[in-house]
C-alpha cells in the first residue's frame, strides 16, 4: 500500500494547474444515459473515482474511451443493455446513485444498489428517491437496491428540498430533462457543479433556467443529442493548492484557477492574512512574513466556506497565532482528520460539530494515516510546514481526487515522495 512522504520546511514557489472537477466529470459521465450519441467530456481529471465510475457504465453497456492521456473521455450509450447497478460496483462510490435518474428517465426502469455507508457521515439517498416519487416514478426498496419504474415515463412537477442535497439536485435535474412538462427544483443547490452540469445538458438540448439560483426550471423535450463539453475548473483542488504557499510560505500561481469558484474560501484566507490575487493565467497566493492570523470558519452550502476544504483549513490554522473555531455544519462525523493532526504537535479540542485549534509556533514531523480523501491531503500540507519527515499512510483516498500530488507540489519546491511497498 502507498504511502506519501514529505520533508517540511521548504518555502513553495511555483505555477500548479488545476485539473477538471472530479465531482463535475463524476455527474457528467452519467448524463450520457440520457441519448444513444456520444457525450464528449474535455478537461477530465486522471483519478480513481473516474476510473469507478467509467467501469460501472460499461456494466451498465456503455462505452467508455479515454483519450489524450485520460484528458478527454467519450462515453457511448447507443442503448442501455443492462438497467442493474450492482453493489460491487457501487459501493466503492456514492455518486454511483446518479446513474438512477438518467435510466429512468431514458427507459423507465432501473435497479441501483443503495450505496451505503460513509466515513464521513450517512449521507442518505432519500432526497433522490422523494423527488423521483413526485415525478411519478414507483420505487420499491428491497434487498439493498432501488427498483425504479416509470411504465409511462416521467412527468415534471415542482419538488422542493427540505434540506439542500448536491447529488439528489444533480440526479433529479438530470431526469427531468426527459420528463414530460415542466419541472421546478425549489432550494436546488447552487454549487459549480451544478452550473456546469446545466450547461452540458443544453448543449444536449435540454431546456433549463436558473442553475446557479435557488429554483432550476427544467422544460421535459423528447430527447436529446450528443454533445462536447469541458469540465469546470476543480475549485476544491483548486484551494487545497491555494494552501500549500500560504502554510509554507512563499508563492505560488494557480494555474486555470477563478476566484469565482472559491469567493468565501478567499475571503477567509485573507483573514487569516494570505495575499490572495488574480492573474491572466489564473490566481496568485502568497504569504511572505510573519504568523497567520486565527480565522473562525463555518461550512455551508455554496455559495458558503465548502466543507471540502474544512480540513485543509484546520492544518493552516494549527499554526496561526490565537485561536480559531471550525464549525461543521454540513456532515457530522469530518473531524477525523484532528487526531492525526494533534500527532504532529496540533492542538485541536472537538466538542460535537466545533473544533477550536489553537495555534502553535511549530509542527513536528510524524506518521500519521488518512481517514478520507480530504483528511489525506490535509496532512500533506501540515507535513510541508512541519519540522522534519511526515509520512502519510493509507493515501489510496488521495488518489480519487488529487492528480500526482508529488508532481504538483514537487515543481514548486516541496520535498515530496511516493513510497510504493512492495507485497511480501
């Protein structure tokens, strides 16, 4: 198993490009359901999440090709063979459930494993499945799968959340673009990802308003076609890359990068006393001289601090001078990351959903083990800063959402490596 080790005390400087988004690529690769021509997606991250969900639709009959690299992936769905997400495949990823609402839309039926537990909370499919019912789709829940029917297709309907769900926005937006009439998702998410899934799904043809807004009205045509469309911007690698200049120091240009995608993630950092500023090429983020700042964050929903940068966040401010608190405001079990943090010589108190860190002169060097994809490259960044060797473990959670992180963080500067272990 991989294991990431870094050398700290080196001041970063560099330009870092930032790759597509893997949580746009990942609802994107399932809107081919949606025709039998090929969808064209540019711009496409090289991680392990994409490689799960491009298996799952060949499953599904797809055909999935990688060209470029990786960097440009055409997904195929002349006709959906087999309309069963099994729970082999599944499992291994939560947005595996957003091919539910394209199958049913496009042929009126599907079975979709549940994908079941997570580290970092329940994460429940409810949401998915109550709007799915207000379009008319019959659902049965029996042996751990969805089992999904809509004998006369989809009709649209006005569905609003009772809480805000990224995944059950993404799944019902992409099923009512076959249904029939008009549909409204009131307190739709307002995420990037959703922009960008919107606007893949008009190149298509599909008729939809207000993405980025609150409400999304979607008009039900009777098919649509083939399109290409580029990924947006990662804005999640985008401020964890954001950081590595501002814990070391230094400076570091973030190439492909829009202060737009991470405006509240911005703001804090400015706080915190990080100079933060645009470029022709992209976003620029240095820290020169002196502590940082302590800085109170609170996660929301966009256009809120995200919570996918919460534990980024907290290995900057284990080194400000004062105190700061970490609200956590959308799951409730992603402080796992403090443990492994304190081990570097952080102080980190949790009390349900608040960590209060306060802030020391120095991190040391330690073994440590990632808890989940966000947790692994927060101890990245801390061991940058830390006095001596900081070996993280357990980095296949890295590697479904960072692109060659050593290669990334290396050209700017940093003591980096992969250790590989070889089986007995």
């Amino acid at each position: 198993m991989d294991s990431i080790l870094v050398r700290g005390g080196q001041r970063l400087n560099g330009r870092i490009p930032i790759s597509g988004a893997k949580n746009a690529c990942l609802t994107l690769m399932p809107a081919a359901l949606l025709c039998d021509e090929p969808l064209t997606l540019t711009n496409a991250p090289r991680l392990s999440d994409i490689r799960t969900m491009a298996a799952l639709l060949e499953s599904l009959g797809c055909e999935v090709a990688a060209l470029q690299q990786g960097r440009v992936l055409v997904v195929g769905a002349e006709r959906i063979a087999n309309h069963r997400a099994d729970y082999e495949i599944v499992r291994k990823m939560r947005a595996s459930i957003l091919v539910l609402g394209p199958m049913l839309a496009r042929d009126g039926h599907a079975e979709v494993s549940l994908p079941g537990g997570c580290a970092i909370g329940a994460r429940p499919v409810d949401l998915h499945l109550a709007g799915l019912e207000a379009m008319g789709a019959e659902l049965d829940l029996r042996d751990g799968y969805v089992h999904a029917k809509a004998p006369r297709g989809l009709r649209g309907a006005d569905f609003t959340f009772p809480m805000v769900s990224v995944g059950a926005t993404e799944n019902l937006l992409m099923a009512a673009t076959l249904a029939k009439g008009t549909t409204r998702l009131i307190n739709a998410a307002r995420e990037p990802e959703i922009v960008d899934l919107a606007r893949c799904l008009r190149r298509m043809g599909a008729q939809i308003a207000g993405e980025g807004t609150d409400t999304i009205e979607i008009q039900g045509v009777a098919r649509l076609s083939g399109a290409t469309h580029p990924v947006v911007t990662d804005r999640i690698e985008l401020g964890t890359y954001m950081l590595a200049p501002a814990i070391t120091g230094g400076e570091v240009e973030l190439l492909g990068g829009k202060r737009e995608l991470v405006e509240a993630f911005a703001e804090r950092l400015e706080v915190a006393g990080i100079e933060v500023a645009d470029t022709a090429d992209g976003l620029r983020v240095s820290r020169q001289n002196g502590r940082i700042r302590p800085v109170d964050v609170v996660t929301a929903p966009h256009p809120g601090f995200p919570t996918d940068l919460q534990a980024q966040m907290m290995a900057l401010l284990t080194l400000a001078d004062g105190v700061s608190h970490l609200e956590e405001r959308i799951f409730e079990n992603r402080f796992m990351h403090a443990p492994e943090l304190a081990r570097m010589g952080a102080h980190i108190e949790v009390h349900g959903g608040t960590a209060t860190v306060t802030g020391v002169e120095r991190l040391r060097g330690a073994p440590v083990m990632a808890t989940d994809l966000r947790a692994s490259v927060s101890l990245i960044l801390a061991g940058l800063a830390a006095e001596g060797e900081t070996r993280v473990a357990r980095v296949y959670h890295l590697d479904r959402g960072y692109e060659r992180v050593e290669e990334k963080l290396s050209a700017c500067g940093a003591r980096i490596e992969r250790i590989t272990e070889k089986a007995a």
